[in-house]
C-alpha cells in the first residue's frame, strides 16, 4: 500500500468509495485537490482522506477504507498522512464531524469539543452546516503535533 497526493483523474473512486461506504460526497468536488490522499494497492484506490481549508484551520473528511481493504490501518495512515500535510500548510488546528466513530480518532490525538467552539469559517462548510447532522460528534486536534 502507498499514499500519495490526490489528482483530478481520482475524484470518481473516491466518490465511489465514499458512497459505498455511506459517507457524504456533497461538496467534495469544491476542495478535491491537494488536500486529499489515496491509498493505492497496485493502482487500485482502497482509501482517501481529505483536510479542507478554511483559514488557519483544517477540516478533516472523507476518511475511507474499501470494504476489502478494512482493518490493515489505511485510515489512520492517511489520516496521519493528511494531518502532517496540515502542519506543512501552516494550519494550526485540524477538526472533524464524525457520527459513527468518536471512540476511533481520540488515538490519532483528536478530542472531543462542543461544537459552537470551531471556528466559524469551519462552522460555515458544508460539512457542518448542512451534511453532518447536530448530534455528530466534533473533535480537534492541533496540526502536526
């Protein structure tokens, strides 16, 4: 498996995978770019991961594995991968909504947080304001530490 920085010609696995997998896919072509990764087994997509911008901070979203590909550590992978990018870019918090696993990213470094304190750039994305329902649960973390 490797990860590497996701192009324009990926963006219709990830969508793929992200509906195979439940996950929203509204807005993703808004931010789809150098701020998601692939992981690739051969030259077959079996995870993404993306941090969109807004300020200084990051959103992290569209943590997905292939169903065939769970449980080998691909999302914290490019989970790990997306928040060093982050540090690179000079982002200094990255946040997430999540529904289905709030016990999973507290070992990648992330907390749980009310959700009226994210930024309100971050809180005007879509992700938050019209995707992720209110009972998702909102998390940070600071980037690259």
């Amino acid at each position: 498996m490797r990860i590497r920085t996701a192009t324009e010609a990926d963006l219709r696995a990830v969508h793929q995978l992200l509906e195979e997998a439940s996950l929203p896919t509204e807005g993703l072509e808004e931010q789809f770019g150098p701020g998601y990764a692939v992981a690739l087994e051969g030259d077959r997509i079996v995870g993404a991961a993306g941090i969109e911008r807004y300020g200084r901070s990051g959103l992290l979203r569209s943590v997905v594995t292939a169903p065939e590909a769970r449980g080998r550590g691909i999302a914290e992978a490019l989970t790990r991968n997306r928040l060093d990018w982050a540090a690179t870019e000079g982002l200094d918090t990255v946040y997430l909504l999540t529904t289905t696993a709030p016990g999973y990213f507290p070992r990648l470094g992330f907390e749980p947080m009310d959700r009226t304190e994210v930024p309100a750039e971050v809180q005007a994305s879509r992700e938050f304001s019209r995707i992720c329902p209110a009972s998702a649960v909102a998390m940070r973390r600071p980037a690259g530490t």
